[in-house]
C-alpha cells in the first residue's frame, strides 16, 4: 500500500511541478514533521541538491513501506493476537495515508519552487540592457544615489520580483486537489495485495470510522487550499502594486517633461544633433547659396509612384495629405526619424506633439502639413522650394534623415504654373547634385517602366549608382498584370535600366486605400510576398522585399556615409569661418559682429527713443508751429474768398454781414479738416527733425532707410479721432463768433498781424506781375536781357488796364464785357494783338495790387481807430471792420494751435508711438522686409560668420557624439 501511495506521490508532485509554487510557501509546512524541514533545507539554496525533489519524496515514502510494525491488541471478546495485529494494521494505515497528504504537499513545494526560479532567471536574461539610457535620468536621482544603499536594493529587489512571479496557476491547483481528494475518498485503490491479505480485518471497521477519517482529510485539505490562495492574493495584489509603480517611474524617465523636473536639459539624441545642422544649413543655403554636402537621404520618383507610401511605411505612420491623382507634395519636405518610446511627430518651429497612435492627431498633422505647403508656395507658382521640416520618433524607426520631393511630372495640366517641370526638375537636381546626398529612387511597378522619367534623371546626378537605392513599388499589381513576371526579376536585378544602383528592392504599400493602417499595410505585404511566386522561383531574393529591409538597408547606407564625409564637411565651415572673421577684422575693426536681427533691435530701439523725444517739445513751441503752418495754409482763402468779396460792399453793415456768412460756411465744410492736415504735417515734420538730429549723434547711417520705411507706415497708419474734428469744429465757430476787441493791445496786436499780411500778400503779387511783364529798361540796360513776346504783349495790356484804373480808382473786382473790348481795341490800335483772356488775368492781378495798396493805407490810418471802435461810433468816417474781422482770425488760430497742441501732446503722439511699435513688430516678423531695409555687406558678413560658427559648433557637437557611439 505504501509503494503505491509513493508512486501516486510522484504523480501528484510531477503534476504541482508545473503550478510554479516557490520553496516560500513551505514555510507552513515544515512545523508537520522533521523531515519536511530537511528536504526544504536541502532544496531551498543551502545545499547542493542531487536530486529532483519529486523523486525524493518518493523514495520516502518507498522507504516508509519497509518500516516494521508492532501488532495490534485483540479486541475484548476476540482472540489477542487477532485483535492485536488489527490494530496495528489500522494506525499504520491511518499513518501512511496522513504522512502521504503532507508529503505530496512538500514535493509539489519544492519541485514548483525549483521549477519557478529557473523560470525567473530565464525571463531575467531575456531583458534588454537599459544602461545607454542613464543620461535620461534627471540629476536629482543621482545626488540621492549617495543617500541610499543601492547595492541593499538590488540584492532585495529580486527576491521582491521573485515572489511577484512564483504565483501558482488556480486552475493546475484545482485539477491537482480534485485528484489528491479522488486519492483520498478511494480506499480501495490503495494496494491490492494487502487488501486480499486483510480483507476481513476490513470489513471489520465501522461505517462511523469512514466517515470520520474521510471528512477529517477533506477538512484538511480545504484549509490548505484556502491558506494558497490568500497567499496567492496578496502576493498578486503587492504584483500589481510594484507594477503600478514601475510605469510611473517609466513615463517620468522616458517622457519627455517640459515642464522639467530639473532644470538640466535633456541631452538630444545623435539624430537630433544632425537635424539641426541640416536645419540650419537650409536657411544658409536659402539665403547665401552655399555649397551643403552633408548626407541626407532624398526620396525622388514620377508623381503617384508610391513615394509618399514608401516614407510613410519607414515613418510607421500615415503622416502625409492624400489626393486621387492630383498634386500633393508642393514642397519638399525633411522628416528625421529616431527611435523613441511613443510615437509622436514635432514640426521644428512648433512645440505641440502630435500623438501618431491616435487618429484625430494624424488627421491634424495632415492638415497642418497640406496647410504649410500651401502657405510656402507663391501666388502664381504650383510648387515651392520651402522646406518642411518634421521630426518623428517612435519604436523600432530607424535613425535617418529623409527629404520628401514633389513628383516628376512629364506635362503641365490645367491650372499648373507653366514652369512647373522646370522647377520640379531643377529642384530635384539641386538636392541630388550633393556628392554625399542618398537617392531613393522610386519606381511605379504597376505601369510600364519605358513610361518612367525618374531613372533617366537619377542617371544624370549618379551615372556608376554609387549612392542611389531603386525601389520597386506595387509589386502586387505587377505581378497580376504582367505577363512575364521575369520582367521584375530583370528589373529588381539592374538589367532592364541603364541605371545603377546600390541595392534593388521591391515593396507592396497598401492595396490602395487611405483608410488602411500601417499594421494592415505590413500584413499584407508580409502575406503577399509569403505566397508569391516571386519568392517561390527565386527571382526575388528574400533581403530585397518588404519595406523593413528596405529601411534597414537604407538606414545603414544613411549612416555609413555620415561617417564618412561628416568630418570633411566640418573642415571646409572651418576654413570657411577663418576666411570670414578675416575679412571683418580688415573691413571693420571697431564694429561689433551684429547679425541683420541684433541689428534691428538696436534700430528698434532708437526709433522709440526718437518717439518718446516728440513728448518733450514745449507747449510753446507746438503752438508757434502749429499756428504758423495753419496761416499759411489758410491765409489764401481768408483774403480771395473772405476779405476781397466782403471789402466790395458799399457799408459796414453789409460787410460784416458777407463775413459772417463767408466764416460760418467755411468754418463748416474746410478749416476744421485743414486744421487737422496741419496738425498731423506739423507731428510728421517733429518727428522727422528728431530723427535727424539723433541722426547727428554717431548714428549708423545703415537704418536710414528702416526708418524712413517705418515712418512712412507709421504716417500711413495713423488716423485721426473723428470726434475731435467735431469739438475742433464747435470750438472754432465759437472763437469767429466774438467781435469784441478789449482792450489797445489786442487792437494794435491785430493791426500788426494785417499789415503783415497784407504786406506779404502785396510783395507776392508784385513778384507775379514782373514775371508776367519781364524785365524794366533798367534791367534790360543792365543785365542785357529782353522782354519775350508774351511778356511784350502783358506789359502793353498792363499799362492800359493802370490807366483804366487810374481813371476809376473805386472800380470793382470785375472787369465789365465792353471794358474788355475797349481795352482791345486800343491795344490793337498800337499793333497788338492781345486775347480777352489774357486781359482779364491782367486785370487780376493788376486789382489785387491796387486793392491792398488800399488795404495797407486804411490799416495806417486804423491803428488809431480802437478809440472810435471802443465807443461804437458807426456813423465815424473811419470805419475798421477789417481790422476786427483780421482780429477774430487772429483769435482763431491762436485758440485752433492750443487745441490742437492739447490733442497731439495727450493723444497724437501716443497713438503715433503705438503705430510705430505696430509697424517695428510687423517688420519684425517679417524676414524678407528686413532683408530688403537692412542691407550692405557688412550686414550680410555678420549673417555668414553667425551660421558658420553655429554650424560649426553642432558639426563638432554631433562628431563628438558620433566617436562616443562609436
């Protein structure tokens, strides 16, 4: 009976092998029987184990077999040596059965224990190494490293992990107790040969012992089971614990935080380095044409190809805009891929990430992209040479620098700019005219390949195909249309195009659809090429298909020629910056090295220093300026449409009622408009003259024209407050209305301002008529200069119109119809032949003369006037009207400059400041308008020795990187 319970062991501890349960769990167990504590001694680590523990168990209890056994006591009433050996037959049974629970336990304990830590070691070793990833870990983890005992942790962390994996399997666990209880409940399966022996001892025992002993193991085992699975859940919850742990560790190492645990910058991955060369170097190259030989791979093939795809299945993500045959890629567009632990893309001058594992993110960014390329092409033009450049990161991308071009097209379709070819055409040759740059070369495996236009240009650029990849697309079409699949097998061998090439491959992007997802696309090309007869007759070789080795081929090919030529390229920017920083030693010694922006700046910022002087001019001096311009804007109206007409009257009464008339219609429709165009001329010509005194202090003349520019937009700009014409407006009526002159000084002050202008006014036209009539015989005598014809004839027609005038000293403005024939006639009358017209443009200027000779001799005899004005003497011989009507002009302007000194100082000159900040920013953000102001070669020395040092810096940053990977 015992042999059979060892071997029934031995089944059960084969069976718990698999449960994975750790020595651990032992631990209960060993309080049952000192030789349960000596097999987990001896397999727990302490001792050089010979054995498996299952066949330990089972030599013991083989062993338990042979052990001797005393006899049983008679029962009363039977024979004593009956009773006897019956007794003891039932202890030793009852024994065996409770000794063969326990150990099969044990065994089960120690096999799976053995079983699980070998297990875990295995797991271990299949762990990638994360120590190249140490410099992600900010540096406040490292000052605690001095803190804590990192070598405590290590040794206590596997142990941790150890338990977390040593969970048994519940459904192992319960088939195993369902087969130890089937074990137990069977008495008669338990040794045949003593069961014949003892049959009758047997069925002797009463139905009550059954009973008991059957519930009595069943408890036992319930409460074993139940104590397994507690251990078990709290060991998975402690499991889940530690995990919830490591992935916040995960996502704070591996994430990028921009809100920065520690101020330190994360140290940028060797691809990241060598994008911002190429950066950097295709602004130099934009602006300056300078020769870029550093390695990027450029994608090149007729438009639809399948070039875009190809990109896209490297990138891993459906990136790019998608159109049914028309034009998509209207620029070129620059992707640097990198590994990274999520899958995300960054466009250079942009912070936002775009998640490319979600859809709505990839929708964005191929709106953000079709967005861009529009922006980037001029009106006019169908393509652009802009780039855009993209970064995407993601598991398992290979590193590399790849430039996206428009298709070739071979004609111009309607609605195209007719020099798209060329462009495409020229384009393309600029990027792979580069001796290091990459060709991938994209060919349509669907259509003809006589109809390609691509390979003949790649020919071109790399004749002996020393850096170009040829890349089969839609090979899945091709294989159903063609005829001949060899055409393939000689296509993807080089022998069917004259070009040349480092390495052929065919690759299948899709059935066409926009809708299919990367991991859709790479089954079926996956399955395609699995079941193609392709493969199957050898006319592809298996490391020429699928777009992974593609990537793989060309990622190697990418980074071998970096190494190669990036060195030799740092060299010639050296040289390059030595040439440079000569040249502005021996040009300008004394002048710092400020690019076109630092030089704006400093612009800037002498502008609104000359703004801000304009609120330093004098009330004062803003008054007298103001007044003066308004004078001389306003004074010819005043005399020719105010004064002229009214001083025809007969009557004071009349005339100040024309005056009154006259002022209120134009104080209605003209002054307020000419007082403000005076007011802003007079802002303009203030902050012009500032500007050109600072001009005087050391000013560097190379903003002239930034300053010009900026004043004239400003100017351009600004626009007057519509309700301040309104109360400028009310406030001049007001100031025409009064006729009250108060005291002498106001009197004599107006007398003075109309004998001045009347003055002025007279010599002006005294000027106009000698133009008119020519040179006087003293002139004549002196200079040796004669009259023209026309002059002869005015100076004729003038002598009559002076006699006219004579005779009729109080004549009106007008000459009458019959005056002008007169006049004519007696002209004619001396053999000269004159038109009306002419007569009477005499006559104006001949009446305006004699009508302010007059004015100026009423004004001599007013300045004794205030008397009579003062007591209202209306019947007075010595009437002055005019000399108040110039008064309330005078009054006039002089309240017309206080308000508008008062507007400029609290309002104008703000606004002006403001508008001048609006047009400096506007311009700044505009590269091509500080180009176009900020000019010479000086500026243009200071943008080259700028890019060169910055480009030399990162190529040695990035060779530095490149020798440590290395």
């Amino acid at each position: 009976m015992l042999r059979v319970g060892g071997k029934a062991a031995c089944m059960a501890c084969r069976n718990l092998v698999s449960t994975n349960m750790g020595l651990r769990f032992l631990a209960p167990l060993q309080k049952l029987h000192p030789l349960s504590r000596a097999i987990h001694h001896r397999y727990s680590g302490n001792g050089n184990p010979q054995r498996p523990p299952h066949r330990m168990a089972a030599r013991y209890f083989t062993s338990m077999s042979r052990l001797p056994m005393r006899s049983p006591k008679p029962p009363p009433g039977s024979g004593g040596h009956g009773y006897q050996q019956q007794r003891n037959f039932w202890i030793a049974s009852l024994a065996a059965r409770l000794l063969k629970l326990r150990y099969i336990l044990l065994g089960t304990a120690v096999g799976g224990g053995y079983t699980a830590k070998k297990t875990y070691e295995e797991w271990k070793e299949m762990l990638p190494d994360f120590s190249e990833y140490n410099w992600v870990i900010p540096d406040f983890v490292w000052d605690l490293s001095e803190q804590i005992d990192f070598d405590k942790l290590a040794k206590a962390l596997p142990e941790m992990e150890e338990i977390a994996k040593l969970l048994p399997d519940f459904d192992k666990i319960g088939e195993n107790f369902t087969f130890l209880k089937s074990l137990l409940s069977s008495e008669t399966s338990v040794d045949p040969s003593l069961k014949a022996t003892d049959s009758s001892t047997a069925a002797t025992q009463d139905a009550s012992d059954k009973q008991y002993k059957k519930s009595s193991d069943k408890e036992k085992v319930d409460q074993l089971q139940e104590e397994l699975l507690r251990t078990q859940l709290k060991y998975q919850r402690m499991l889940e614990r530690l995990e919830k742990e490591n992935k916040e560790l995960r996502k704070v190492v591996l994430q990028k935080d921009d809100k920065g645990i520690h101020q330190r910058k994360v140290k940028k991955s060797l691809i990241d380095l060598y994008s911002e060369v190429l950066d950097i170097l295709s602004d130099y190259d934009a602006n300056y044409n300078t020769q870029d030989h550093l390695p990027r791979v450029v994608v090149v093939g007729d438009q639809s190809a399948g070039k875009t795809s190809v990109l896209e299945m490297i990138a891993q993500a459906r990136i790019f805009p998608r159109g049914s045959g028309e034009m998509m890629t209207r620029s070129p567009v620059k992707v640097t891929l990198s590994e990274g632990p999520h899958h995300v893309a960054m466009f250079k001058d942009s912070g936002r990430e775009f998640d490319l594992t979600k859809e709505e993110d990839l929708a964005a960014l191929r709106r953000e992209i079709e967005l861009r390329m529009r922006k980037s092409v001029k009106e006019g033009q169908t393509v652009s040479p802009e780039t855009i450049s993209l970064s995407v990161k993601g598991p398992g991308i290979q590193r590399m620098v790849l430039v996206d071009l428009p298709g070739v097209i071979s004609t111009v379709t309607t609605g195209m700019a007719s020099d798209t070819k060329e462009t495409i055409f020229s384009m393309s040759r600029a990027y792979m005219q580069n001796p290091n740059a990459i060709i991938l070369c994209i060919q349509d495996g669907s259509v003809d390949a006589e109809r390609s236009i691509v390979t003949d240009l790649v020919s071109q650029m790399d004749p002996q195909g020393k850096r170009t990849i040829f890349v089969l697309t839609k090979v899945d079409l091709a294989e159903k249309n063609l005829a001949s699949p060899s055409r393939i097998q000689q296509i993807v061998e080089g022998k069917l195009f004259p070009m040349k090439a480092l390495g052929y491959f065919a690759v299948v992007t899709g059935k066409g659809s926009s809708a299919e997802s990367i991991d859709s696309i790479k089954d079926y090309e996956e399955d395609f090429f699995q079941n193609s007869r392709l493969l199957r007759d050898g006319m592809l070789k298996a490391h020429q298909v699928t777009t992974k080795n593609l990537s793989l081929a060309v990622s190697d090919c990418f980074w071998k020629m970096v190494r190669e030529s990036v060195e030799q390229q740092a060299d010639v920017f050296k040289a390059s910056r030595f040439n440079l920083e000569t040249e502005w030693k021996n040009n300008y010694p004394r002048l710092r090295e400020l690019d076109r922006n630092e030089l704006y700046e400093k612009a800037k910022n002498e502008i609104l220093d000359e703004v801000i002087s304009l609120s330093q001019v004098t009330p004062q001096h803003w008054e007298a300026i103001l007044q003066k311009k308004l004078w001389e804007r306003v004074s010819t109206h005043v005399i020719e449409n105010i004064y002229l007409p009214a001083a025809q009257t007969v009557d004071s009464g009349t005339f100040n009622t024309t005056v009154d008339i006259k002022l209120k219609q134009w104080t209605d429709k003209q002054l307020p408009h000419k007082a403000l165009e005076v007011a802003w001329e007079t802002l303009q010509e203030e902050f012009a003259r500032f500007m050109a005194e600072y001009k005087g202090k050391d000013q560097d003349d190379i903003f002239d024209k930034l300053k010009e520019a900026v004043k004239d937009e400003s100017i351009k700009r600004h626009k007057w407050n519509e309700r301040a014409m309104d109360s400028l407006r009310v406030i001049q009526h007001n100031a025409l209305e009064d006729r009250s002159i108060t005291d002498k000084p106001q009197w004599d002050a107006a007398i003075q301002f109309m004998e001045e202008t009347l003055q002025s006014r007279l010599k002006d036209t005294d000027s106009v008529i000698r133009d008119m009539v020519g040179p006087d015989w003293k002139q004549r005598w002196m200079n040796w200069t004669n009259r023209t014809a026309d002059q002869h004839i005015r100076n004729e027609t003038k002598n009559e119109l002076e006699r006219l005038l004579k005779l009729h000293d109080d004549h009106t403005a007008y000459l009458a119809n019959d005056e002008v024939t007169t006049v004519r006639k007696n002209l004619e009358g001396r053999a000269v032949e004159v038109d009306p017209g002419l007569i009477k443009d005499t006559w104006h200027q001949l009446y305006r003369r004699h009508f302010l000779q007059k004015a100026l001799a009423h004004c001599n005899l007013c300045k004794r006037g205030f008397y009579y004005y003062q007591r209202h003497f209306v019947d007075s011989e010595l009437e002055c009207n005019d000399v108040v009507l110039f008064w309330r002009i005078q009054r006039m302007l002089v309240i017309t400059a206080n308000t508008l000194r008062q507007q400029l100082t609290n309002t104008e000159v703000r606004r002006l400041e403001k508008n001048v900040k609006e047009v400096l920013d506007d311009f700044g953000e505009d590269m091509e308008k500080k180009t176009h102001l900020i000019t010479g070669r000086r500026v243009q020395l200071a943008e080259d020795l700028k890019k060169v040092r910055e480009i030399q810096e990162k190529l040695e940053a990035f060779i530095e990187a490149l020798h440590k990977e290395k």
